[in-house]
C-alpha cells in the first residue's frame, strides 16, 4: 500500500510538536489577568488533542507544494475552533459531559460560566490569529480575507453550528423515540464534523497556492475523509457501548458491517481524489487510511 | 451648544433603517434549515436594540469623510458580536435574566441549548460578513484584515469576553460582601463594554480612510464615550432600583452626584477630541451628549 514507506505516527508526532508549540506563544499566559480565563483557554487546548484538523492544514499546504510555516497560524486557528466546539458541546445544556479524553471538562474545574466566556474566547481568537498572525508570515491580504471566509462558513450556522443545532433537535427527536434515518444522521455529521474538517484542508490548499483545480480535488478528499471519519467515531463508540440512547450514531443505524464498508468506500474514494497529485500528498493518503483502521 | 441644529433621533432613525435593512439580508430566512437556530438568530438581532454601536462605525466613517455604505458590513457585524454578548450573558450559568427591553429573553424561548448555539452563530457570522460583505463592497483587503483584528481583539480575551470574565468574578465577590473599588469597576466596564464601542469608532475611521491621528482621536473619543455610557447606564439601573445586589454598579460605588459629574466630564473630553474634525463629526458630537442625557 501507498502508506507503508511512510511513518505516519512519526509524521503526526511531528506536526502536533510544532502546532503545539505555535498554540502555545498564541494563547495567553496565564499569570495574565484575567487569569482563570487563561488557565481555562490553556487547560482546554491542551488536553491531548490528536491535532487532526491543524495536520490537514498544514498537510494540504504542502500537498499543493506550499510552505507550511505560513500555513500554520490557520492550523492552530482551526484547533481553537474545534477545541471551542467541544467546550459548548460539553457544557450540561448540550451534552452535559464531565469527562472528556480521561480529564474532567471545562466546566466541571473552572464552572460553567467560564467554561461558556472561554469557548467564546477561543473562538474569537481563532478570527484574531487568522487576520494577524497570517499577515505576519506573510500570508496575501487576499488570501487571508479568503481564509477567514471559508472558516466562518464552515464553523457557523450553516456548518458546525447548525450541524450541534440538528444534533440537538435529533436528540429529542431519538428521546420521543423517533427513528432517524441514515440520511438525517449523514446530515448532522456532514455539518457538525464534516465542514471543519474540509475547511481545514481547504484553507491549507488555499496558502500553498493550490490551482482552483486542486483546491476541488482537495476538497472532495476531505469530503470523503470527514464522512469516513464520523462513520469510525460512531462505530468505536459503538464496539466500546459508549453510545447514549440519545445519541445519532451511524452504526446504529446501519450496523457494523455496513457502516465498516461504507466507511472503507469513501476511504477509497478520498484515495482516489489524490491521484493528481506527487508523492507530497503520501501525508494526506496515510492519513486516510489512519482514519479507516484508527483505535481512536 | 453644537447638537441643536441637528436632529439625533431623526438622524439614529435613518441610521437604524439601514442597519436593519442590511441585517435583514445578512441573517439566514426562518425557512431555511436549521429553522430553529435561523429563528433563534432573528428573534434577537431583532428585538428593539437602539443600534448605537452601528451607528458609531457609520458616523465615525463619516467623519473622516469616508463612503458610509462602505462600513455597512462592519457595522452589521459588530452589531451581531453586541448582540451574542447579550444572549451568553442572559443565560442562566450567567445573569439568568428572563427578560431583555420586556421581551422574554433567547433561552426562555428557545431554550438553553439553542440560545448558546445561537450565540456562537452570530458571533461567527459576524466574522463571515467582516470577510465576504466588506469584499464585495470594495473595502481594500488589507483593511478588510485589520477591521477584522481590530474587532476580534476588542470581543476576545482582552476585551469584551475578559470584561465579562471580571464581572462574573466581581458578582463572587460581592456576593461574599467583598467590597469592589471604583478602580475595580471601572475595570470591568472598560473591557466588558468600553472595548466594542472603541472598535466600533476605530473600524468606522479605519473604512473611512482616517489619518493616524484621526484615528487616534476619534479612539480617545470612543474611549470617554464608552466610560460615560457605562456609568450613565448604572445610573440610569440605580435610579430605576434596578440593581441587583450581585452587580457591580458604579453609582452604587460613586453616589449618584459624583457619577453625574464624572459622566460629565468624560463627555466634554470626548467632544474635545472632535475639534481637529468638521462638521461631518456632528453625529458624533450629538451621540456624546446624547448618551450623558438620555433616559434609556
């Protein structure tokens, strides 16, 4: 297979050093006042993300043969924004989460009115370091107004946010018993997963300089990889019974075996879009395998 | 005095009619899905507030001599970041205020869920309209970014969102009868309020064309604005016995004698800072004492 010359946890390894490092000079001290904001916007964003969404950024950024330093203030713009969705998507009127990658969430240390300011916080500073930091590497003015677009598109009510509204709505709807069709649950997750993710290697196609063509051909890859990749959340939750009645799960719907074919089908047809480019995309292809065969 | 041959209320009419007739087409239509969130999204854009901040980024353009149709967009957008503000805050891990200008507020309607999710909608489509709306009314794309950093620094961290992160700690405090010093107060209202309406002034001058120096004093003008709304507004919650014992309130802090001469003086060096302009800073000279005399 295409990935085998290539280390793909090496790789990550490596990006998620350098994104980590970036978010780090980004984010406020937190002997800043006002401190408990800080610690809280620190204590989230650093709390054993796997950095997916930066590492398509920068990924696609040097798939189109651009450089990935002045791809990397959008990288870590993307990451607060998902690191921002989690926060909400925790709090006791959503999700009512208190655990979250083995660590108690945001609300639960900090209370929940912070746990609310610090995911508007990070939200407004991911738009903070898309117009500044991006001007300081060196990112076109142009290019940057297009980035900002492109994140607000995929972030807000007709992508990630309206993608947590029709979750919410399904979770009602599943508490009445309503069924939900494997469409309805396609849809939630096209919008409440899929948009960022597609952003994120949109926006990193966008700085390397990337053809309209090549933007197309990335962007139906991340099409396919966001879809694959909720089919193999939703089936890890399922094989670990981490699944709450009240949650849209896609194998659910469809079962194991079909969700496992559905999601190695659009795995192969993410491959497929890559064929245009060179062996920089290898990156972009072990990671749509990683996808498919990821233990989370 | 300067204001007299000049009608304010006719002029914030003409100026509230615009900003709505453009809000109108920035925000998503009610039948389009997600129906909930789009109504949710109406519901408080448009609810009777008095578009002072709007108006500010017009007026401020203006000044300067600058195309006001070409600070619509952001004077749309800082009005859906005032607006998101008020929604988090209503909520019940905040103020828990079920009542907003008489009209039950977001989370009483639509409920908690919505009513956060709502908040982050606005406050993301503020930065899609900043990108997209500025672009296709032909703002320069370098100033495109600078409006869009100069109002994310404003909403974030340092601004607006730490201004709320104080005030939710000062309400621990006094909640614990630990008294808060005018210092301590006037701290809080400079971020919480104080910065959006400097960022409203500073992206007017900014589209407008403004010098430096323009800029600089039409910042220091917004700056004294911004004290003296805020005092004149706990003045008018402290005459009103509208003052909950958990808020900070300056008159409360000041007396009512000492917060009518402070609030005073901060409008007569905001007035004086309009020397260097024409006659075209006549809405702003009229909105300074409009905001020291006004009764809500």
């Amino acid at each position: 297979m295409m990935g085998e010359a290539f280390n793909l946890a090496e790789h990550m390894a490596r990006r998620t050093a350098l994104v980590d490092e970036v978010l780090d000079k980004l984010l406020p001290r937190e002997d800043e006042p006002p401190e408990t904001l800080h610690k809280a916007m620190r204590y989230v964003v650093f709390s054993g993300g796997k950095r997916l969404r930066p590492t398509l950024v920068l990924d696609a950024c040097d798939a189109v043969g651009g450089d990935v330093m002045k791809a990397l203030p959008a990288a870590c713009a993307i990451e607060l924004i998902h690191t921002y969705s989690l926060v909400h998507d925790d709090l006791p009127c959503i999700d009512n989460d208190d655990v979250r990658r083995g660590m108690p969430t945001c609300h639960k240390v900090f209370g929940e009115a912070i746990a609310l300011l610090c995911g508007d916080a990070l939200l407004t500073l991911a738009f903070e370091v898309l117009s500044k930091e991006q001007t300081k590497v060196g990112v076109a003015p142009d290019v940057v107004v297009e980035t900002i677009s492109v994140v607000a598109e995929a972030a807000g009510h007709l992508g990630m946010v309206g993608g947590q509204v029709m979750d919410v709505e399904a979770q009602g709807m599943l508490m009445h018993d309503i069924h939900l069709s494997e469409e309805q649950i396609s849809k939630i997750h096209r919008h409440k997963t899929g948009a960022l993710i597609t952003a994120a290697v949109d926006v990193g196609a966008l700085i390397g300089g990337a053809s309209e063509e090549q933007r197309k051909a990335l962007r139906a890859y991340a099409h396919e990889l966001g879809f694959a990749f909720q089919i193999t959340d939703d089936l890890l939750d399922a094989e670990c019974g981490h699944v709450k009645n009240r949650e849209p799960n896609m194998a659910m719907v469809l079962g194991i075996e079909r969700s496992k074919q559905l999601a190695a089908e659009a795995i192969e047809r993410a491959i497929g879009h890559l064929n245009c480019f060179n062996e920089r995309a290898l990156p972009l292809r072990a990671i749509a395998e990683f996808v498919l065969h990821r233990e989370r």
